[in-house]
C-alpha cells in the first residue's frame, strides 16, 4: 500500500459517507474503492485480513487497517485540521463523546427513515416508537450544538 488511504464499502453506505465526510470536513484526501459489493467483498479473505469481523467501512492506512465508522472518522480528523477534533484532552474528549452518541442515534433514525425510502415496510407502531426516541434524543443534541461550531 502506498502512502493513500482508502476507504473499503458499498455505495451508498451510510457508514462509508460518515467517513468521507469526515476526510472532506478536514481537508484528508481518501479514495472510496470501486467494485465493492456488500456481503462479497468483505468476506474474502483478503479483506478479513485486514478486519476479522468483516465489518464495513474499513481504512486502509499506510500504518494498517482502522474499521468501524466513528473510529475511522477520529482517525481522519487528527490527520486533518489540528484544532477541529479538540485543542485539549477535555474536548477532544467531548468529541469522543458525541460521536458516541450518534451510535445510540443511527439505529433509531435508520429505523425511522427507511420505511420513506423504500426500504422495508411502514410501521405505525415502529415508526411512532423510533419518533419517541428520536423526540428525547435529538433536543440534548440541538442544545449542544447552538453553541458550537464543532462537535466538541
């Protein structure tokens, strides 16, 4: 592997966007691999290799392999822009925080939006209990981030 970094996952994977944006957000240049089919790809053994767990999205680094999204999203932001992940330990690790917090989210939002995208079929009694969760959840979010110009 040369000195690129290469983000291995389908299109249109939600992960995958987490971690592009992230490498955009602070000026990292990334490759999105091409010809990556989910269930296929990830389980040769190349790939498994790299990731055990055959998880999607993977980076390859000239270092070795970071996988899971928010991982590689804290990877591509120290790599970036010094001050955007935090000038201190504590806010570096109100970052670590609220990107933690997105994983309580994303299964809640996914559950909620892809019956609208096509994905699966509508569930009133689903769709009422993810839009509870989202009610209590996304106002704490809203709050902090008034007053931020950064996750942190």
């Amino acid at each position: 592997m040369s000195g690129e970094l290469v983000i291995y996952g389908g299109a249109g994977n939600a992960n995958v966007f987490k971690s592009a944006i992230a490498a955009e957000y602070v000026g990292v240049k990334v490759k999105l691999t091409e010809n990556f089919t989910m269930n296929v790809t990830n389980k040769t053994p190349e790939y498994l290799e790299k990731n055990p767990f055959g998880l999607v999205p993977l980076l390859e680094t000239p270092e070795g392999p970071v996988y899971e999204s928010n991982s590689i999203a804290r990877h591509v932001c120290r790599l970036g822009d010094k001050d955007f992940y935090g000038k201190t330990n504590y806010e570096m690790t109100q970052t670590d925080q609220w990107l933690d917090v997105t994983r309580s989210l994303e299964p809640n939002i996914a559950g909620w939006l892809y019956p609208y995208f096509g994905f699966g079929a509508m569930d009133e009694n689903v769709n009422k209990s993810k839009e509870t969760l989202l009610n209590k959840w996304l106002p704490p979010v809203n709050k902090h981030l008034e007053k931020k110009s950064m996750v942190g």
